[in-house]
C-alpha cells in the first residue's frame, strides 16, 4: 500500500508519503497508518493521527478519485467538513457541508473528488477506521443485490448525501476480525475480502433502518478494560484451544466474571464462551481441510476433550459430522 499526496496544513502544502510502515508528518506530528487490507475493490485503513499544535488539515481534492468511502470514528467526537465545489479563491467554509460526528458512528460519504477538512486539537489521538471502494464497484454490488426499482432509491440514499448511524457491536466485530485475517495465511486475502464486503453490508443495513438519533446507545466500556478484551478477543482468534476458563480469564483482567461477560457481549455481540467455541470448531474444521490428520486429534488440537460434545457442536455449526466434513 502507497499513499503519496498532499494536503494543507494550516494554509501550508505538505506532501505526505505514507509506505506499508506507515509515515511520520515529523513537523506535525503523526499520521500512522496501523493496518491496511488491500483487495482489487475495496482498501481498509486503520489511522491515528496526532499533532502537537491545533492544525486545520485539508485536503483539497481526492487524487482525482470518485470513490464511496465509509469512515468509523472511534475515539473523538468531531466537526468535519466535506466541499464539493471549492473555488480557488474563496473560503474553505463556503458552500461546505460540515458533518458532525460522535464517536462510536459510522458514516457512508461518496467523495467525488471533494474537498475535506478538519480541526485536529493539539496533543489528542485521533483514531479512523476506514473502507474505500471504487463508486462503480459500489453500484455493481447494489446491482448484484438488489432489484432495478431498488437501485435508484439506494444511490439516492448512499450516493447523493452523507449518512451516518451509530457502530454497533456487530460492526465492532467484523472490524475485528478484519484486523486479525492474517491468522489464516494464505487464505487471507479471501476472508479478508468477504469481511469488508460483510461490514458494508451492515454499516448500509444501520443507516437504512437506524436513524442515528434512535438507537439506543449501548454503554461503552472504559478505555483501559475495552483495550484489555480486545487483546484477549486477539489472543483467542490466534490460539482457541487454550484454556480461557471466566474465572481465571477474570482474575488475570482484574475484574469479575460478570464485568467481564457484559464487557465482552457489548463489545461483540456474543458471550466469551460461545466465541471460544466458534473460533475451537473454526480451528477443526480448518485442521481437518488437510486430509493427514485424524478426527481425534484435530479435536485435541482445538481444545477439545470430550469427543461426543466436539461432533454434536461441530454439526450445529457446519451441519455435517466431523467424519463427513
């Protein structure tokens, strides 16, 4: 991934290069660019941003793009401002269109080649999660979907405005897992893709059918416990068959059972048990993919004992027996 353009800080020209490592504005401060997943369609970015001193960061046009972008913000409630016809001469708030956002909301914008902006405050992270995609590729997946009479009401909504609704925990997970595809090796790319395909269809499905203003917002965790369960939600995808009994799991957190389940379901939408479970028969199945490995031991591998209670959930979830898979 290589990003190279400009943009304008404080009424001053940057050019900003951004590598696979992610890039340092050294006189601004940083932009890092922590994760990107690159499909040939869509692009996932997870940006921090901080800067010493208050900057006005703009970015004067989209590279020449016209592409739907949709934007989490995660940790800062704040004031942007899209421009769809900036004139050389004038101010950047002319005819802008300024998008206010709480944290914990997702909004779906087509930048077609706008003019963005943004008041970073000095010495606070900023923290985006983000997927692009090519606004044709956009319209062939509401065509793939959708009936003809649908399409034009969908471009009217998603296409001609901002819209936004809040991150729900389903959201927070797929976002999640996306972070973590590299688990599956060479079979990334694939999940990965069908992930942010997943989450568009979930950030579309919100604004659709949630109006921002009426969800009820679930409780957010503190800062510190949510970056503890998301190391332990990490820890499981990488390595389900270990033992991650709630008492025990509770105690190294240092919280109890009951903070830790409500904390975990909140940010997930499922229970520590149940996505123990899921990630131990994803972990089967995938052992079981390879043709030199017995039933038994593919079990053993994936943290389970009792074999009667591994065949009985491995069909639930795949509807087919271990033997037959």
């Amino acid at each position: 991934m290589n990003i190279d353009k400009k943009i304008t800080i404080n009424g001053k020209t940057v050019r900003i290069k951004l590598d696979k490592s992610g890039s340092l504005l050294t006189s601004y401060g940083k932009m890092n660019v922590d994760r990107v997943k690159e499909r040939e369609n869509i692009t996932y970015r997870n940006w921090n941003i901080q800067v010493p001193k208050t900057a006005f960061i703009e970015e004067k046009n989209n590279g020449g793009k016209d592409e739907v972008q949709i934007m989490f913000n995660l940790n800062q409630d704040i004031n942007w401002f899209v421009n769809k016809k900036l004139k050389p001469d004038s101010s950047f708030f002319d005819g802008s269109e300024k998008v206010e956002m709480a944290k914990g909301e997702v909004c779906v914008l087509r930048n077609n080649n706008y003019s963005t902006a943004m008041n970073y405050k000095e010495g606070i992270n900023f923290n985006f999660k983000s997927l692009q995609m090519p606004t044709p590729y956009f319209r062939q997946l509401l065509a793939k979907y959708f009936s003809i009479d649908a399409i034009s009401t969908l471009e009217e909504q998603f296409l001609t405005q901002i819209t936004k609704t809040t991150i729900t925990p389903e959201m927070y997970r797929v976002l999640s897992e996306i972070d973590t595809s590299d688990r599956f090796k060479e079979y990334e790319g694939v999940y990965s893709e069908g992930k942010m395909i997943e989450l568009t269809a979930l950030v579309l499905y919100g604004i659709a059918y949630h109006k921002t203003d009426e969800i009820k917002r679930f409780s957010k965790p503190h800062k510190t416990d949510a970056e503890h369960i998301e190391l332990l939600r990490e820890k499981i995808q990488r390595s389900p068959e270990l033992d991650y009994d709630a008492k025990t799991v509770a105690a190294e957190l240092g919280m109890s059972i009951s903070k830790l389940n409500r904390i975990f379901r909140t940010m997930y939408a499922t229970s520590l048990h149940s996505y123990v479970k899921d990630k131990r028969l994803e972990l089967a199945a995938r052992l079981l993919e390879q043709n030199n490995i017995q039933i038994s031991e593919a079990a053993l591998k994936s943290g389970y004992t009792n074999m009667s209670h591994f065949s009985k959930s491995f069909l639930k979830k795949y509807g087919v027996l271990p033997k037959d898979y």
